[in-house]
C-alpha cells in the first residue's frame, strides 16, 4: 500500500512537534525516497545558535549522509512552511524532485508568497512543488506557537 501525502505531512508535523517543546520555531520537513522516510529535521536555530538550522537543511544534510550522496535524485521533502530562499536554494541544488507544502510563508517564503525560487528563474535543476497539503494543522501549530511567544514577552 502507497502511503499518502497526508501521511507523510503528518511526520513533518511531528518533527514540527519535536522544534515547538523546544521553544524553536515549529517547522518539520521530511524526505521520501521509494516511499520510505530517508531522512528527517525540525528547526533548531535556537538551540544550536546557527541561522542555517533549518528543518530543511538538516533533512537534507542526513538524506546526503545516508544516500552517500549530495544527488537527492527521486527524492522528495514534505515540509509544514513554505521554505526561504536559503532553503528553497539548497532544495534546488541537491536536485530533489518534489516538494509539498503545507502553509505559506507571507514573510520569506520562497516558493510563490515573495518569490519563487522554483519557477521564476532558469536553475540548472527543476523542482516541482505542491502547496497547502494538510494546510490547516501546519498553520494551526504556528499561530499557536507565536500566540504563546507573545503572551511571555508582554
């Protein structure tokens, strides 16, 4: 039986999880190769004090460990928020095939809501995406988080 992109987003939303209990940002990605999860990640700027600790990258770099190879050919990310241009590059660059989105990033989002990183320039690599799947939790856990964020700082 296929596992379905539902499935797979909602793994995404329990690395997500793992970044909320850490007071990080809630965002998780996940990678999929031959429908089986070859990699996972969740934000982790705070706690590792590196701007590029994003769920993406870090996905990215233990698919590459894993695969022995910087090619994620046939691979492809489910991730909770629409990536930056930082991250929406590097997706580019290590040549995964697909991408699934559950909400959009009005802010820095890099895949349609300020740019699109995958459609708007002529990259040697070509990446397909699919937006708002499971929408509603993604968004959900966000709002949350900031909701409480800003409850600490008043």
């Amino acid at each position: 039986m296929e596992k379905s992109e539902k499935y797979f987003m909602k793994q995404a939303l329990k690395e997500a999880e793992k970044a909320y209990k850490k007071l990080e940002v809630p965002v998780g990605a996940i990678i999929v190769k031959d429908g089986k999860i070859i990699a996972r990640g969740y934000n982790q700027k705070e706690t590792k004090t590196d701007t590029t600790k994003h769920a993406e990258i870090i996905a990215i770099q233990k698919a590459s460990k894993k695969l022995q190879s910087w090619r994620l050919i046939d691979c492809e990310m489910y991730v909770t928020l629409e990536p930056c241009s930082m991250c929406a590059g590097a997706i580019i660059n290590s040549r995964l095939k697909k991408v699934y989105i559950g909400t959009m990033d009005k802010k820095t989002g890099a895949v349609g809501s300020v740019l699109n990183l995958f459609e708007d320039y002529t990259f040697n690599h070509k990446v397909e995406s699919k937006t708002g799947v499971m929408q509603e939790e993604c968004e959900q856990i966000l709002k949350k988080f900031f909701k409480e964020l800003r409850k600490k700082n008043v």
